[in-house]
C-alpha cells in the first residue's frame, strides 16, 4: 500500500496533492487495502436482514460521507438562493418549516454501489451491494422558493453547497453538485429537515438536505446552506471530473444521474460469521427481497437459484408507497439439498434490466450487476 511518506519527497515544498494519489484501479491481484476498509468502516451499508423493513430504520439505512461530518447549530443554519435570480433570499429553519410540509419514501442509492465486485476494481469506497435504504423524508418542495427568488430565464445550473469541507485529488473544495435548472424544478425534490418523522440525524445532512427522488444518492446534497443560479454549466469537481460514467482516465464520459433498476435478495437462512455465506434447510422457503429504478416503476423481478443460467417470475407486492420507492418481491422456493447462487433481477416500465456480467466503467459508478447470494443446504 502507498503511504503518505511514499509521495513525500523532501526536495520540494509540500501541496494538497501529496494527501491525495490520483483514481487508480487495484491490481489483478490487488486485496482490499487499510485505506479503503477506512472508507468502509465510515460509510456503512444496510445490512441485508434489513431489507425486511418498508421503511429503513435510520440507523441502518447506508452512509456515504465524503469529508468530515459538519458542526451545525439547527436555531442558526440559514439558507440562501441567489446567483441568477432577480430576488435572493435568505430563509431560516422555521421559515422552511412553516412552508409546505411534503413527506416522500425515496429509496437511496450511492452511485458507487457494486463497485468492489468489479474487475479490475477502482479504489474508492468499497461498496458490495448494501448501498441502498428507503427512507420517509419530510421537508419543503424546492421549485416554489426558487421561483419565488425569481429565476433568470438564462439561468442553466443550479449549485447546491453544502457545509463540509475537504479535498479529492489533490482538489479543495467544498461538497458541491449542480442540478440543470429543469430537474431541481421537479415537484418532487425536497429540502429536507425529517427522516422518518424525527429531525435528521448528523450524518444524515443536519438540519437540512436535498432529497432528488430517482437520482443516485451524490445528488441528494446533505448540510446545504446555499442555493446558487448560473447561466452557465457548473465544472465543479463532483460534476465534472467525479460522477462521470468513463471508459479510460482521458474519456470525458457522461454524468451519473438516475438510479438504474436493481432487485436485492433479503438472505434466506442463517449466516456463516465469516463468510456470509448461507445455510438453510430443506424445504418450502419464502425468498423476498427489494426492488427499485429511478428510471420508471419496477414492472418485473425474476430471481435464479442458479447464479443466472435460469429464472422464475417473482410476485411484486402491492404498494402505495409512490414511484421513487423500493417495492417488496416474493418467490416460492422448495430448497432441496445442494449449493445455490440466488439472485434477482428487476425490470422497469422503461425496459431498463440488470445485467448477469458487469458492466465496467472507470470509477464504478451505476453498475448494477446481479447479486451473487451464496447458499448451502445441508441434507439433514
Ligand atoms: N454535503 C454532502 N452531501 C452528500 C455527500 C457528502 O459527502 N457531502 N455524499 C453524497 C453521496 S455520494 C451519497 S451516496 C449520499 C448518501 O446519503 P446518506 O448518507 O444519507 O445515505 O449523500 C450525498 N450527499
Ligand atoms: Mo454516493
């Protein structure tokens, strides 16, 4: 593993480059390294046993912070929206309380979710399959307080800043991502103050964020205090150089931004510790699990007990949950004594599926490959 002395080198003055190395792939070979089990024991995933909740409790659902979490008094927080605006405006906590109160479930994806099971694997944050929850979140609708402030019709981006701070190869920034000035009008998007009818936890954006239904989870800017209009493209780090679907290093390649359909297994049986692999006995077995897309409604969901030679219909729950929700899946399985790969694969309203083989780009954004859940069934 490369440590901080190995880009030490004494003959020159030291920059913001030397704390960060450039996006690299891991080796052939290449185990999981200190500084991305780091990563992964800051920002942890659902566990799986969870998907068996409608509504993900908080302090299960994924975490994904890029810096450090941000010291915010919730009686003083303020938020602004200016730039291209003919009226900008500053709004407290209890302003954005006393205006429309909307509660939404939006399933949460992180965009590197899938990422470690590539080859070769980019090395960022190590995400299996658990970067996933489905939360009920609670605010105010952003495109009333926007037009309020009076958008320039020539306005193109819309910046959303929020309070944490750090730097990404060898970039300091604050977090920032921009939304075109189209999808931050979505009656959908939110500023939130609630999960799950409490106020948001730290970690979870405190005392405000973003919630974008449908769109993978970089978009949902937690912390924010500033709103900014611009009429021209936003080039900040988050939008133009990370969370960008590439082939190679000099590929412009294209913006990450609707979550593609994903169906999870809820792990039948019982764990082994290390491993995770399961066993379960023979017999009937309700298999179940999750399924959701940002793209359109889930239509379908197949599963295999095969690793995806063949599949069998599951049967989706009925759900009044709204259309940026995860939806419940059953299949009826009779387990005979043997090893199995399940898995799950959705399908959408668009005709949007899941591929068996993974699909590689660069940084392992949008890849949603099918589950491998491996099972043993003793003979008894
Ligand atoms: N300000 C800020 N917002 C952020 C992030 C961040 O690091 N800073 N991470 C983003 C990413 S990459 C994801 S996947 C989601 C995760 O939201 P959660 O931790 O509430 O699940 O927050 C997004 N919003
Ligand atoms: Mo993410």
């Amino acid at each position: 593993m490369t440590t901080l002395d190995d880009r030490k080198p004494s003959s020159r003055e030291p920059t913001l480059a030397d704390v960060s190395g450039p996006s690299r792939l891991a080796e052939p070979d290449e185990a999981i390294s200190a500084e991305e089990l780091q990563l992964a024991a800051r920002n942890h995933g659902i566990p799986l046993e969870a998907l068996r909740y409608d509504v993900t409790p908080a302090g299960l659902h994924y975490l994904l912070i890029h810096y450090d979490i941000p010291e915010l008094d919730p009686a003083t927080h303020t938020l602004t929206i200016g730039g291209a605006v003919d009226r900008p405006l500053t709004v407290t906590l209890a302003d954005l309380r006393e205006r429309q109160r909307v509660t939404r479930q939006v399933t949460l994806e992180c965009a590197g979710n899938g990422r470690a099971l590539l080859h070769p694997r980019p090395v960022s944050q190590p995400w299996l399959v658990e970067a996933v929850g489905n939360a009920k979140w609670t605010g105010t609708p952003l495109a009333p307080l926007l037009r309020e402030s009076g958008i320039d019709p020539d306005a193109v981006d819309v910046v959303f800043t929020g309070a944490d701070h750090g730097v990404e190869r060898g970039v300091e920034q604050d977090y920032q991502r921009a939304l075109p000035v189209a999808d931050a009008l979505r009656e959908e998007v939110l500023l939130a103050y609630e999960m799950n009818g409490a106020p948001l936890l730290p970690q979870h954006g405190a005392p405000l964020r973003l919630i974008v239904p449908g769109w993978y989870g970089m978009a949902h800017v937690k912390w924010v205090h500033s709103v900014e209009l611009r009429t021209e493209p936003f080039e900040g780090y988050q939008n133009a150089v990370a969370y960008r679907v590439r082939r190679d290093a000099d590929d412009p390649g294209v913006p990450v931004t609707r979550i593609e359909p994903r169906a999870v297994v809820r792990p039948p049986g019982f764990p082994d510790f290390m491993s995770r692999r399961r066993v379960l006995r023979p017999g009937p077995c309700l298999l179940d699990g999750r399924a959701w897309s940002g793209h359109a409604p889930v239509v379908a969901v197949e599963v295999t007990t095969d690793g995806g030679e063949s599949w069998a219909p599951a049967e989706l729950d009925p759900t009044d949950a709204g259309d940026f929700a995860w939806r419940r899946w059953r299949y009826e399985w009779v387990a005979d004594p043997g090893r199995y790969v399940l898995g799950a694969r959705a399908t959408d309203a668009s005709g949007r599926t899941q591929p068996v083989e993974q699909q590689w780009n660069r940084g392992g954004f949008a890849n949603n490959m099918v589950q491998r859940v491996e099972v043993v069934v003793p003979a008894e």
